[in-house]
C-alpha cells in the first residue's frame, strides 16, 4: 500500500466495507493506450526509447545488444 492516503487507511482497518471503498478509489488507474502500457520483452523497462515498429516491443538498448542475432544489418 503506497501513495498519499495511508495516514487514512489507519482509521479505517477495523472497518472493511469502507477500507475497501478507499483503497479503490485511491488505487492507480490501469492504462491501456499510450507508452505507458507497452514493456521491453527482454529487459522490462517502460515508456520512452521503445521500439514497437514491426512488433518488436524491445527497448533501443537491448535492439543493439541482440539486433545482429536478429538479422538486422547497420547501414553505413
């Protein structure tokens, strides 16, 4: 449990209806369009540097660790 509201979730842990209230309207909203949404497939991380064209969806420094294994050439 993190964020700004656990001072209050004190006052109500001997009252589970209204401790279920809070924590669901206080909870992180789930994303499910925009760069937040999409992973690295081999390292995990998220949002910007992420390569999702031809649906890679792996992060520009994994692409250059693994692209020659992956048949991508370099261009001079």
């Amino acid at each position: 449990m993190g964020g700004h509201y656990t001072k209050c979730l004190k006052i109500y842990m001997n009252k589970p209806g209204k401790l279920k209230k809070v924590l669901r309207h206080n909870s992180r909203k789930e994303r499910t369009t925009g760069y937040a949404t999409a992973r690295c497939i081999r390292c995990g991380r998220m949002g910007r540097g992420l390569i999702r064209k031809y649906g890679l969806n792996i992060c520009r420094q994994c692409f250059r660790e693994v692209a020659k294994e992956m048949g991508w050439k370099k261009l001079e």
